[in-house]
C-alpha cells in the first residue's frame, strides 16, 4: 500500500500574500538589519570624527550660538567642547588678540561671499601655546525666508606648516652666521623704505659699514675668531637701531643700515653710537686681547634721489673716503649730481 505524502501548502506569489504574522515578522528584520547598518554608519562616521585633527564646527549666526563642535576642538583648544557649546565666546576669546580683530571680520564676510577659505590665525590654548589655525567657513545658501542662518566651518591645526614656513623664510632672509638680513632681504626691504619715504617726503639715511683690517685679523687669529668679530658687531648693530630701522650683512666683512624716518642729524647720531660701540668691543685669542673699529659712509635721501641705489652709491664713496682718511670715522656724503 502506497502511503500518500502530506500536502505541503503552495508557496506565496503575488496573488497569495505572506500571512500578517509572517509579514511583521520580516518587516522586524528588515528593520533590526537597517538599525545595525545605521549604527554601524554612526560608530564610523563617530570614530572618523574623532581621528580628524581638524575642527568641524556649526553655528547660527544671529545668536552665534554654536550647534556643533567635533572632538578635536578639545585636543586643539585645549578646552572642554561644552564650555564652547555654553558660551561661543568661548572660541573668540583664545583667538591670539593681534589676530582677533582679523579673525572677526574675515568670519563677517561670509555673509556676502557664501563661503570664506583664507582665513589663518593665531588662538592660544589652555595651557598657554600658540597654535595656528586654517578655518574655513561656509554659510547655507538655501536658507527659506524666517529660518535660521547656519554658518559650517572646518578648522585645522596648521601649527607645524607655518613653523616650517617661518624656518624656511628665516633662511632664505637670513645670514646664517650673524643672524641679520641677508644681502637679498636687506635690499628688498630697503627699496620698500625708500618707496615709503619717496612718497610720503619722509627722511630716510643709508648707512654703510666696513671692518677695518679685517683680514688682518683672519690672519693673525683666525677664521672662527673672525667669525666672532662679525656676530658681535651684528649684535651692536641690531642693538643700537632703533625699532623699525633695517639692519644686514651685504658682504663679508660689509654692513649696512637704513633708517626710515631719521633725519641727517640723528643718523649721524646713530652712526657715533654705532662706532663706539663697537669700538669698545673687547676680543681676546690666546691671552692676547684686540679691538676693531669701523669705516662709515652716510647718506642721506634727498630730492634728486630716484632710486635706493643713488643712496647706496654715495654711502658706499662715503665709506671708502673714510678708509683714505685714516679709518675708523664716519664721512657724510654729499649730494653731487
């Protein structure tokens, strides 16, 4: 006798749908499947916010309350993310207060610009560094009339980049071994002084200096006690300059100074100080003590100059008139043309 097997029901089609029971079932994984993809897209996007070393931030604008600030603003600032989100004064007041007026009004011109990418500036953290910032910022164009402007931004930690810019710029400006204006530098900033005071019919003196016998002392003491020579009397140099007044090396044993704003008779006030300080400079080499002294020509600007290098030329005849007298004096030169 044949046994008949058990009629299995058909399996649903479009026109026979899964029982209710079966359907919530499967809408409750569907949905438990969804939450889990969710989740895993919030712990992401979480820890992705936590490894940027960059500053996401959010604002709205009328009431500068802040919406949002991601996780590196505590390692950057230095400073607790809920203060900030208490008080958005928080942010402005580490804003380095040279930088803070610049920092406020580039943040402003959102507002008609859309979106602002140039903005750097200094902030100081909790614990007193000085930190650079790159803070980038954006406003929502599709605002509806009555809702509230939001402005995003990015801020990022640019410290180390600009200490390399500053390193690489104070090479390029810089003479290694006395640590003043290299020749480039000197004249660069030079002819801006000379431009200023051409224009604004300001005095202005150039002033060129030359160590007397210099390779005397190369020769009798030597290349490093040479090298002294030269840091110390740059060291006189930048100390007797008044504040705003150019100072570098532009030979070997050749210097000189521009001094914006000094008239005839206190740049050659300055030059006698200059010379007697160095004068008054002590060097010993082996038990063995000796001086230097500097020939100086001075030059002042004058109508007929056109150019620095009018300035420079008579310096520089100054300078070695200087020499021919006997040394160690200052020569003002006159204008001849």
């Amino acid at each position: 006798m044949v046994q008949e097997k058990p009629h299995l029901p058909d399996p649903p089609t479009a026109e026979q749908p899964l029982p209710a029971a079966a359907s919530t079932l499967l809408a409750l994984v569907h949905a438990q499947g969804e939450v889990e993809r969710l989740s895993e897209r919030e712990q992401l996007l979480s820890s992705l916010l936590v490894s940027v070393n960059a500053v996401l931030w959010a604002m709205e604008w009328e009431t500068r309350r802040v919406l949002y600030v991601s996780p590196a603003y505590e390692r950057v600032f230095g400073r607790p993310a809920s203060l900030l989100l208490a008080d958005h004064r928080e942010w402005r007041n580490s804003i380095h207060p040279e930088d803070l007026d610049y920092a406020e009004q580039s943040l402003a011109s959102v507002l008609e610009q859309g979106a602002v990418e140039n903005r750097e500036y200094r902030i100081i953290t909790a614990e007193g560094k000085i930190r650079w910032l790159s803070d980038k910022c954006y406003i929502n164009q599709q605002v509806e009339p009555g809702e509230p402007v939001i402005v995003v931004g990015i801020a990022e930690d640019i410290t180390e980049k600009k200490q390399l810019e500053l390193e690489l710029h104070r090479l390029a400006t810089t003479d290694v071994l006395t640590q003043s204006s290299n020749r480039r530098h000197f004249f660069e900033c030079a002819n801006q002084a000379f431009d200023t005071a051409s224009v604004q019919g300001a005095p202005l003196a150039f002033l060129l200096l030359d160590i007397d016998d210099f390779k005397d002392i190369n020769d009798t003491y030597g290349h490093l006690e040479g090298d002294q020579v030269l840091r110390r009397i740059a060291e006189s140099g930048r100390g007797v300059l008044r504040r705003g007044d150019l100072f570098g090396r532009i030979g070997g044993e050749e210097f000189a100074a521009v001094l914006p704003g000094c008239a005839p008779e206190m740049a050659l006030q300055v030059a006698e100080r200059l010379g007697k300080e160095i004068q008054a400079l002590n060097f010993s080499y082996e038990g063995q003590a000796f001086g230097v002294t500097v020939s100086q020509g001075l030059a002042n600007l004058s109508e007929e100059d056109s150019t620095l290098d009018n300035l420079f030329a008579r310096a520089d005849a100054a300078m070695y008139e200087a020499k021919r007298q006997g040394k160690n004096r200052i020569i003002v030169a006159t204008v001849d043309f």
